[in-house]
C-alpha cells in the first residue's frame, strides 16, 4: 500500500515538474518572441523614417529647380515682352515713313506732270505709241515669217510621221458581198433543197431569213442576204444538209439553230483573236464577245473587225511616234466601232452605244475618251483621241477600202426591217430581194387573221411615208400556228 502511494506521489510530482519546466519554457521563448517583435518595429520606423527624409529632400531639391526654372521663363517672357514693343515701335516708325515716301512721290509726280503737261497715263499710251509705230512693221515680218517656218516643219512633221506609219503597215483588203454560194456536188441536190412545191427553201428561207438562189451558177447554190450574220448561219446550215443528205423542214429547222450557235462561237473567238492580236488583255469577256460581232458587220463595204484591227495597229505605231500612251491609243481604236454591233438593238449612234456599252462593263474611262471623237461628235480630251481619229481617216481613205453605194443599199435594207420592227406582235422581219420584198413573222397569239391583214396595210402605208426607194416593196404579213404533241 505504501508503495503504491509512494509510486503515485513520484508520478504527481513528475507531472508537476514537467508541466513547470514546460511553462518556463513557454515564458521563455515568449519574452524571446516579444524582443524579436519590438526590434523589427524599431526597425521598420527607422526605414520608414529614412524614406520620408529621402522623399523630403527629392521633393525640396525639385521645388527649387522648378523654382529656377520659373524664374528664367520669368525672364524670357520679360524678354519677349520688351522686343516684341521694341518691334512694334518700329513698325510705327517704318509705318510712317512708308506714309511719307508715298506723300512726297505723289507730290514729285505732281509736280513733274505740271512741268512736263503729261499725266502718267498720257505719257505711257503715248511710249506705247511709238514703240507700236517703230516696230510694228518689223515685228509683223518676224512673225509671218515665224508662223510659216512652224507650219512647215509641224506640216513635214505629220507627214513624216503617217508616212512611216503607213509603210510600216499593210494588211489584205476584201470587200464584203452580200452574197455566198455554197457548192453542191450535183443538180440533184438543188431539187432536194427547193423540196416538194419549194417546201424546203421555203422553209430555209424562213429560218434564217435569207433568200437562197438556186439556178444562178452551175454547181452551186447562192445565199444573198445583206445581213452577214444571217448569211453566214444560212450557208453554215446548208453546208451541212448537202453533206448530211437528208433535206426536209423539221431537220433544217434543227440545223439552223446549230448553226446560229456555231456562229456565236466563232463570233467569240473573232473577238478574243482580235483582243490578243492587238496586245489588248484587260477587256471584259463580254465586251470582247460584242467586239467579234464585227467580224459580222461591214461599213461601206469594209469589214468592220478588220477595220478596228488595222486602226488599232496604225495608232500605236502613231502613239509611239508622238510619245503618247500606246495602248490607251491602239485599245481606243480597237474598240471605236463597238456601238456597230449593237446598233440596231438599242437607240441612238454607233458612239453613244459604245460608250454606254463599256462603261457598263467597266472599262477604263482614257478608254472611252479616246474612242468618243473619232467623228467630232464629242471634243478631243487628249492625244489619244485625236490618234484614234488620224488612225480612222487613214484606215478608210485607202484605195478601195470602202464602198459608199453598197453602205447606202445596206442601210436602207436596215431601216425597212427596223420600220416593220416596232410594230406590236412582230416576232421577226426579213428583206428579200435587194427590198424589193419583206417578210414579217408575227406571233399567232398577238395577232389574228385580221389584224394581219390590217397590219399588212399600216406597214405598206408606213414604208410609203418614211422610206426612199425604188420600185415597189411587197409585204408579206406570215402567221403560222405550230401545235406539238407526242404519243407515248
């Protein structure tokens, strides 16, 4: 028992030992703690004591340079103050004698028109006077003379100049018919072609709107049209029935529209020719497919396409003489006679259609300038245009280059179908026959039997009042329902 309590004694004092040595320790290191904690406060004042000093000192050193600062600019805006009433006074000084010359020049003036009874104007008309009258004689020579010598040498000049360009050039020349043939191997294709009762070129002649000739010559058949668009698909179509064999309305029919689309390829490919040919390559497609329809297209009997090919090469070759912009000029040229293609689709001269038609495609406005002038319809706005027109005269002033009575017989074929055109109901209209014929499609929905006949009459007595021509003109007013079906 004792033993126990003495075991349980040894432990409680332990106990309170351990928990004594623990609590001296932890006072210990807290008096330790508080020191530590006092010397960094004691220090972190120190620091910040030494920033506020060194922050008083570079604001006070600051103060006084701008304190200095402010001083000089004190000084020189005293400076600037003193010279600029310095200037001043002696704006005023100079202010008034300027004042005072004036005063005493008008006065000496004065007084020398007193003495001399001239005033400053009488004197200068009357040195002018008889200057005119010593000289004027002389001068006058000088200048006859100076204007003949510059005539001569601008005159020599120019010749030079389109001298040069002319030999340097030379191209074929074809004038253009208003007939082809197309040859046949036997007469007894001419009776397939003419048909039972002449159905056959009947119908041809419907389709294309030629008129087909077929005792003319011994083995061949003649297209006359003066359309040569026209002409061109006629002859493409039966070039291909006479190889093909089989002659009858419905295939002809059927040729005729490959053949019309045959030739809007080659007119595409007329145009890209001519673009290339010419070194001209930034032209819109489209513009470029317009520009082959005038391989299509005569004037006087000259080939339009050809004629703008053979201008576009004389006026670069006169650009480059004269130092002008050379494809501006040779693209000018090419492109002058692009409203000819058109011209009988839309309303007003071959140039304002031109004009409209490219400034719709986008091009290039020195372009069209130079185009614009070729027939003095619009003023020459530079160099290039009057190269364009210099280019034209030449191109058509050749030697057999154009046919004026063939141009006139073409254009009064191309006011007889535009007369019967504009009348409501008209699907198509063809003269046959050198004009001395019309042949008026009209669709059957518009226009009844009647009114055919009624329609007949109007465009007779119309051709009578507006037209000029020869002989008489037959109107033929066609009216034709065509019903399809298919049994299956």
């Amino acid at each position: 028992m004792n033993e126990y309590i003495l075991a349980s004694s040894m432990l409680l004092g332990g106990a309170l030992l351990g928990y004594s040595v623990r609590a001296v320790i932890f006072m210990i290191r807290k008096n330790n703690l508080e020191i530590s904690v006092s010397e960094r406060l004691v220090h972190a004042r120190e620091t910040a004591q030494k920033i506020i000093d060194d922050a008083y000192e570079k604001t006070a050193a600051t103060e006084g340079r701008l304190a200095k600062k402010e001083s000089l600019i004190d000084q020189r805006q005293a400076e600037l103050d003193s010279r600029a009433t310095l200037i001043d006074q002696k704006a005023e000084l100079v202010f008034a004698q300027q004042k005072e010359s004036e005063a005493l020049l008008a006065a000496r003036q004065t007084l020398l028109e007193e003495i001399a009874g001239f005033t400053t104007e009488d004197a200068r008309n009357a040195l002018i006077k008889e200057s005119e009258r010593q000289y004027s004689e002389d001068l006058t020579v000088r200048m006859h003379k100076l204007e003949h010598q510059m005539q001569e040498t601008l005159t020599d000049r120019a010749r030079d100049i389109l001298m040069t360009t002319i030999q340097r050039l030379a191209v074929p020349t074809a004038s253009e018919l208003t007939t082809a043939s197309v040859p046949i191997d036997n007469e007894e294709v001419k009776g397939k072609i003419i048909g039972k009762e002449g159905r056959n070129i009947r119908a041809i002649e419907r389709y294309t709107g030629v008129e087909i000739l077929v005792d003319e010559a011994p083995g061949a058949i003649v297209v006359s049209c003066f359309d040569p668009v026209r002409r061109a698909i006629a002859v493409h179509a039966l070039e291909v029935l006479v190889k093909d064999g089989r002659i009858q309305p419905a295939k002809i029919e059927e040729e005729v529209e490959k053949s019309r689309t045959a030739i809007h390829e080659i007119i595409k490919e007329k145009g890209a020719a001519a673009a290339y040919e010419c070194g001209i390559y930034n032209l819109d497609p489209r513009l470029i497919a317009i520009l082959g329809r005038l391989h299509f297209r005569t004037s006087y009997g000259q080939n339009v396409l050809q004629h703008s090919i053979e201008m576009a090469h004389i006026a670069e070759m006169l650009a480059s003489e004269v130092g002008a912009d050379v494809y501006i000029a040779k693209a000018g040229a090419l492109v002058h006679d692009i409203g000819k293609a058109l011209d009988h689709e839309f309303e007003g001269t071959h140039i304002d259609i031109g004009i409209k038609v490219m400034r719709r495609f986008g091009t290039d406005e020195r372009i069209i300038t130079a185009m614009k002038s070729h027939h003095d319809d619009c003023p020459h706005e530079s160099l290039e245009a009057v190269i364009v027109q210099t280019a034209d005269m030449i191109s058509g002033a050749r030697p057999g280059a154009r046919r004026d009575t063939a141009e006139m017989y073409l254009k009064r074929l191309h006011d007889l179908e535009g007369l019967a055109g504009r009348f409501k109901g008209v699907d198509k209209a063809y003269a046959l026959q050198a004009g001395r014929e019309i042949r008026i499609f009209v669709h059957p929905e518009n226009v009844s039997d009647f009114e055919a006949k009624d329609m007949a009459r109007t465009i007779a007595l119309s051709i009578e009042t507006e037209l000029r021509y020869p002989g008489q003109i037959k109107v033929t007013i066609i009216r034709e329902t065509r019903i399809t079906d298919y049994a299956r």
